[in-house]
C-alpha cells in the first residue's frame, strides 16, 4: 500500500503549464524541500540531492501524451 498518492488532472492553458513546471524546476533547483502550489493546497516535499528521472512520450489516437516522472528514496 502506498504512504500516499495524490493526483491531478485538468485543463491549462500552455502558459499555465509552463508555470507550473517552471515552479517544480525552481523549487528542485533551489533546496531540498519543494513547496507546490496545487490549487485549492499545497503539498511540501523533501527531495534528496538524486533523482531518477523518466521522460515518456506516447503517440496515437489522435493526441499525445509526455510524462516527466521523478523518484526517490524516502529512507
């Protein structure tokens, strides 16, 4: 069983996109702990010096989907 699980799925704009990802980027860049604004909250995260980072992109059907995952150890 998972400790936790939250997700997220709506509609930006490409300008609101880019701002959130900007946001992710600046909070991994500047320190350990990430605070996210998500809307109606925010989610705080510690986030070691190392990261395994997967970039997936997938065609078909008409759209195309592009997921940035990021993993760590909790431990």
């Amino acid at each position: 069983m998972k400790d936790l699980e939250f997700e997220q799925k709506r509609t930006l704009s490409r300008l609101e996109a880019a701002d959130r990802i900007s946001a992710l980027a600046d909070a991994l860049r500047h320190g350990s702990n990430a605070e996210l604004d998500l809307g109606p909250g925010r989610l705080s995260l510690r986030i070691p010096d190392e990261v395994e980072c997967e970039i997936e992109v997938e065609v078909g059907e008409g759209r195309m989907e592009l997921e940035i995952e990021l993993k760590w150890s909790t431990g």
